[in-house]
C-alpha cells in the first residue's frame, strides 16, 4: 500500500512537471508568433521556434511539434516560398491531434496557402474542414478565419452569392466579439462584392467604413488593402488622377512592409492608372516590376492581368503587333485559370462528401456512448431497453437513408469527374494541336532566317566583287582625276557591304548594329587613307537601325568622314576626327566634327555641286532628318532624324 502511495506521487509529480513544460513551449510559440509580425524580428521569432521545438521533443509533446512546422510554414509564406510553406503545413497535420482546434489553425493555413497560389478547389476542402471543426468547438475566431478564405474563394470562382453569405455570416461574429481587425476586413470584403456588381456607391461606402477601423487600429496592411480597393472604384469611374494617389499609397506602405502579394497587385494598378494619363513609359517601368514579382510568388492571376494591360499598353501605342504578342499570351493564362473555375463543382462535391462522413462519425459517435449508458441501466428499468430498441431503429433507418444519399452523392461525383477528364482530353488534343502547329511556325522560321541570312551573305560578296573588278580597272586608269573618283565610288560600295556584312554576322537579320558598324568603317578609312597622324575618337554604343534607314546613314557617314581625312588637315601634320552615335526610341544623332581648317564662311551643303555632298543632300531627305553644320574651329556636322518603330528589340 505504502509502495502504491509512492508511485502515485511520483506520477503526480510528473505529471504536473509535463503540464509546466507544455505551459511553457506554448508561451514560447505565442512570443514567436508575435515577432513574426514584424519582417525584421522573423529571425529572432524562428530562434524562439526552434527552442520551443526542441523542448517539445525532448517531452514528446506532438501538438508542440506540430506548432513548430505550423509556424515554418507561416514563415515560409510571408516570404512567398508557397511550395516549401504547403510542405511544413503537411508535416504539421501528421503531428497534431486530430479534431482539434489546432487542426482547424492548420487546415486554414493550408487554405491560405493554396488560395494565394490560385489552386482554389484545394483551398475550398481545406477551408471546409477548418469550419467544421470551429463550428464544433463553437470558436468565433476560427469560424471567421474559415468563412473569409472561403468567401475570397468564391469570389475568385465567381460565386458572388455564396461569397456575400460567408462574408455577412464572418462580419456578425467579429461584430458580437468586437474584433476589429476582422470587422475591417468583412466591411472590406463585402465592398468588394458590391464594386464586382458594378455598385461602385456602396462599395466605396463600405471601403470608407473599413478604412476608418483600419486607421482606428493602426493597421498599416489594412490600410494598404482600403487605399487599394478604393482606388479601384474612382479608377472605374474615370477619375484616374485621383485612382492613382490612392493606389501610390498603399504600394508605399506594401514595399514598406515587403508584402510581395499586394506589391504585385498595386504595380499592376499604378501602371493602369498610368496608361490612361498617356505616360507610357512610366507605366511599363510599373507593369514590368509587377510581372516581375508576380512570377516570383507564382500567383497564375497576377501574371494574366499583367500581359492583359501590356496588350493594352502597346494598343493605345500603336505598336498592335507586340499588343496582339500579349493579347496571345494573356489568352493562355486565363484558359488556366478557367480549368481552375470548371473544377470548382467538382470541389463542392467532394467538400459535400467529406461533411457528410463528419456527420456520420458524429452520429456514431453519439450511438456508442448511448448504448454503453443503456448497459449500465439495462437491468434496473424494463422501459429503457423498449426506448434504447426503438432509438436503435431509428438511427439504423437514418443510417440507410444516409448511405442512399451517399450512393447518389457518388454517383454525382463520378458524373461530374467524367465530365472533367472529357474536357481534360479535350484541353490536351488542343495543346498537342498547338504544340504542333508551333514545331512547324519554328521550322518555317528557321528556314527563313537562314535564307535571310543567305541573301546578305551573296549581296556582301557580291558587292565586294564589284569592289574587286572596279580596284583592277583603277590600276590600268592614268588619269588622276578619274581614278580619285572610281576609288570614290569603290568606297560608298564597300560602305554598303558593310552593312550587309554586319546584318549576317548578327542574329537580328532585319536590323543593323549601327554603332559596331560605325566603328569598322572607320578602321576601314583609316587603313584606305593610311594616314597614322589623324586620331579618331568614338562615341558609338550599340543601337540597332533597321536597313532601310542604316545604308543612306551609313553613305552619310562615309562621305562625311572619308572628307575630313581627305580635305581637313591640308598642310597640318596632325589632326582629330570625332564621331558619335547616340539614339533612343524618338531620336538619333550623327556627330562628326574635326579641328582642321574648317568649312568655307556661308557654307550651305545643298548648294555644293560636288558628287558627295549630292549624295549626302539626298539621303538626308530621305531619313526624313535635319543637318546642321558649323564653320569655326574646324567642320563640324549634326545629322538629326527620327528612327523606325522596330518589330523586334531585345
């Protein structure tokens, strides 16, 4: 007896020194959990994780295990690594209790997890299954959390009607218990179902309301979200000055806190707002940086309505090949999303199914505890077993008439997964078909680059044939004068050439790289002229012309070049020749000035009979351009002209 009472000590002991470490590792997580809120302190918070983490094992304490991935998910979604978060949540369910409320935190994590990634059947089953176990343990938290990601979730699948009802249902449970933060984001919500049916009054009233708790609580990503939503509803109603500042103040507060999530969305937003003002290149600065950070976090949505403003970018440019380039891809990405809305029926059932086994294991549950009480009591009343006979057949008729409803559940549900592999197989045929007719568009293309490639190739040796043939009659040529101008004419074809060279030596056979072509012709008229007393200083970084307008800039160039070296520094022993190329999407200029002996006073270009300054007077109109000229302190010439609109430019 006396050894019984030890051992019961003992056991006391124990097992009040378990319930102090668990006391402890759940303090612990709570001071975790308050560091993450803030980005700076997610190093300290995943210290205090692990300590709580270790103890945990050290105990054997499984719901503490659990919370230590549960929070290295979380950790791993604030910072969008959305496959890494979903696996921690995964590892976290296989340690936690079953129907427990720190179940129901996970599945709503797991929820969130695949709502943000726009996979939205997976983040309904989750979400339903938090609800249920909330509603359970009557936990109003709980319950909010679970009707607001299943309302978002609806409203994605545009289940407007389904959304408002979770919405509605969520605002009266954070009303009852005062919950702030979570009134802001229903009064959010809601306003939100109201602009998508065009009620932009209401909404903004609800966007307004929302706003004001948000800045009543300090909520800097609440009040992020409000600027956000009701930049939206004066962007749709034409007031875009006024869309902007409040889309520029929820992005400054988004960067502010690194919310990749909401940054993605107002780039998108600001650069819309942007487009419609007419400031083109400020809004694709802001579009790109959203397409950019909507790829880092894989969010399928973000990345359509991004190439869906770039088409309407490039449309009210004008440049309607590379808007219909988007308007192409933008198609693809929302064929995605839609497979992702015709398999939203198909996820009701299966939460439908799940809820009903739920109820099930509820009854049966309720049966095996009846029929134990009954056992105790059989022999003391007669009339209880008549009433326990009698509950038992009512259970086992609400038993078969639940299995029908299961039989027909499934029969549904096979049903409905026919028909989703039927459009399953109709989606694939039609990405074979795709991926068929691109092999052939990739193959015709290749053939034409290399025949483009080809054509320059023969029309540079050619031209360099000619060059040949004309060099051999120059040297059978007595007279010095004719000889000066056949050397003349051997020089603007071998300028051409060039151009033709440089565009077959590059992979972009419908441009030409002005600036390196620029600067092999000059060492080509340095090696002409042989003359080692002339520096030659450049400014010439890459830019690519289309051929069109590179040949006359180029003869352009030749002329005015192949003058300086020939004319500019008679009677001098040195000199310098400088030559830049600067060009951008609205202008370029040609600069070419030397300090020799400068040009005549009243000297006008047009007017000079000479076979060069003809040639330069005519390719000068046809860019379209202006030459300028200046006569003191040596010859200096500025060519201006406005560039082609190029098709491709990488």
């Amino acid at each position: 007896m006396k050894a019984q009472n030890q051992n019961e000590k003992k056991f006391s002991r124990t097992n009040s020194e378990y319930s102090k470490d668990t006391a402890m590792i759940n303090s612990l997580y709570l001071r975790a959990e308050r560091a993450a809120f803030q980005l700076d302190q997610i190093r300290k918070a995943k210290q205090i994780t692990d300590s709580a983490y270790e103890l945990s094992k050290k105990i054997n304490y499984r719901n503490g295990i659990a919370k230590h991935w549960n929070l290295y998910g979380k950790y791993a979604e604030i910072h969008t690594k959305f496959s890494e978060a979903s696996r921690y949540q995964n590892i976290a369910l296989s340690y936690c209790e079953p129907n427990s409320m720190l179940e129901a935190r996970i599945l709503n994590d797991m929820g969130t997890i695949f709502r943000r990634t726009d996979n939205y059947t997976g983040a309904l089953i989750y979400l339903h299954k938090a609800l249920v176990i909330a509603k359970r343990f009557d936990n109003s938290k709980a319950k909010m959390y679970a009707l607001n990601g299943i309302g978002n979730c609806n409203v994605a699948l545009s289940n407007l009607k389904s959304a408002l009802e979770n919405y509605t249902e969520a605002l009266s449970i954070a009303q009852k218990y005062n919950h702030k933060q979570s009134i802001a984001i229903n009064l959010n919500n809601i306003g939100e179902i109201f602009e998508i049916n065009k009620e932009y009054d209401k909404a903004l009233e609800y966007y307004n309301n929302s706003l004001k708790v948000n800045d009543e609580i300090q909520d800097s990503k609440g009040i992020s979200i409000s600027n956000s939503c009701i930049g939206n509803i004066y962007y749709k109603k034409g007031d875009y000055l006024k869309a902007l500042s409040y889309f520029s103040r929820s992005l400054a507060d988004d960067e502010r806190v690194f919310e990749k999530f909401y940054i993605t969305r107002n780039n998108i937003n600001v650069a819309k707002c942007y487009i419609q003002l007419g400031k083109y290149h400020k809004a694709e600065t802001f579009l790109q940086t959203g397409l950019e950070t909507a790829q880092t976090i894989k969010s399928k949505t973000f990345i359509r309505d991004a190439y869906q403003v770039f088409s309407e970018l490039y449309a009210k440019q004008k440049q309607f090949e590379k808007a219909y380039q988007y308007m192409q891809i933008y198609a693809e990405a929302k064929d995605s999303v839609i497979n992702e809305k015709i398999t939203s029926n198909y996820a009701k059932l299966l939460v439908q199914f799940e809820l009903e086994q739920n109820n099930a294991k509820l009854i049966i549950m309720e049966q095996n505890t009846y029929n134990q009480h009954a056992l105790l009591i059989k022999n003391r009343i007669i009339i209880t077993s008549i009433s326990l006979s009698l509950f038992i057949a009512i259970i086992a008729l609400f038993t078969y008439l639940q299995n029908r409803a299961r039989k027909k559940s499934n029969q549904e549900l096979a049903e409905k997964n026919a028909e989703i592999l039927n459009v399953n197989d109709q989606l694939l045929a039609e990405v074979e078909h795709r991926m068929e007719t691109e092999d052939v568009l990739r193959e015709l293309l290749h053939e034409k680059e290399i025949l483009i490639s080809e054509v320059h190739h023969r029309v540079k040796n050619n031209l360099a044939l000619i060059t040949g043939l004309m060099y051999l009659q120059v040297q059978k040529v007595g007279d010095t004068q004719s000889k000066a101008i056949l050397n003349e004419t051997m020089s603007r074809i071998h300028s051409i050439a060039l151009i033709h060279e440089n565009i077959y030596l590059s992979e972009k056979h419908a441009h030409v790289n002005f600036g390196m072509y620029l600067t092999k012709q000059i060492e080509e008229i340095k090696k002409y002229f042989n003359n080692k007393t002339v520096e030659v200083e450049l400014n010439v970084p890459e830019y690519f012309l289309e051929l069109h307008q590179a040949v006359p800039l180029g003869l352009i160039a030749n002329e005015l070049i192949s003058n300086a070296f020939l004319h500019a520094f008679i009677g001098r022993e040195t000199g310098k020749v400088s030559v830049s190329f600067l060009g951008d999407d609205n202008n370029c200029t040609l600069e070419i000035e030397d300090n020799g002996i400068g040009l005549p006073e009243n000297f006008d270009y047009e007017k000079v009979e000479a076979p060069g300054f003809i040639i330069i007077s005519i390719f000068v109109k046809q860019l379209a351009g202006t030459l300028r000229t200046r006569t003191s302190n040596g010859a200096f010439f500025s060519l201006n002209f406005t560039p082609t609109k190029m098709k491709v430019w990488k």
